[in-house]
C-alpha cells in the first residue's frame, strides 16, 4: 500500500509502520496506479480521472471543493464507493474496499472508462484544434 500525505506532514511523524505500507509527500500516480487495484483518495479531479484512465475502481472521501460533485458522479457510474470524510472508520474502508474488489459489474464499468478515455484525442491534437481554431 501506498500512501501519500502531502507537503505539509513528514511521513516520520506517523510512526513505524507495517512492512507492506509506505508512506510518502509525493508520488507522480502514473508510477504507481499500473501497480494498484483501487484507489482511495479525497475525489480530486486528477486523482478520480487518472484512476478511470488506468480502469480503476475508487473508494471516495471527498473533503470539499470539487470533490463532492465528483464522488456523487463517480457513485452513479458506478466506478466508486462514496464515504463521509467525518464519520469513517477503518472498518468501512475495509468493508468497501473488499465490495469494490470484489465485484465484477465495477471492474467492468471501470474498463470501459479507460477505454474510453484512451480512444479521446491526444493534447497534441487539442493543441491543433486550438491553434486552427484561433487562426480562423
């Protein structure tokens, strides 16, 4: 598992932790979702897109801003679970972690987002269509 805090903790501040976690500021998603099943994050708009883009399933706690809106969106997709950010408990992480796993239908829709998302044009082409588009 790995886990990401951001700028503003040391990760040493959390104490020892088990083997099979790692806890880090930073790390680029493209190095790590290749190697991951789920992803568990606050619902940001990178953090949800890029997990869809690599057919991913994601557990959502969104906190504010965009994050709401996108947990909503992505539940009735049917590529997340949704949690209250005040009220989790490790047992429901768990708890929904194991279902999205576990659960064939989400693996699915979860494929098709990426496949969906791969056959959108590169920013290259975007790039062109702005550039035609402004010497119109």
């Amino acid at each position: 598992m790995v886990a990401t805090v951001g700028t503003g903790i040391d990760p040493a501040d959390l104490g020892p932790q088990p083997p099979h976690v790692r806890v880090e500021r930073f790390v680029p998603q493209d190095e790590v979702l290749p190697a991951v099943d789920l992803v568990v994050s606050h619902g940001g708009s990178g953090s949800l897109v890029a997990a869809l883009a690599h057919g991913l399933p994601s557990l959502l706690v969104p906190l504010g801003a965009d994050q709401p809106h996108n947990a909503r969106r992505a539940r009735e997709l049917g590529v997340a679970s949704v949690l209250d950010a005040v009220a989790v408990t490790a047992a429901e992480v768990a708890e929904q972690a194991g279902a999205l796993l576990a659960d064939p239908d989400v693996a699915r829709r979860c494929a098709a987002v990426a496949d969906e998302v791969r056959s959108l044009p590169d920013a290259a082409a975007a790039v062109a269509a702005l550039e035609a588009a402004a010497s119109v």
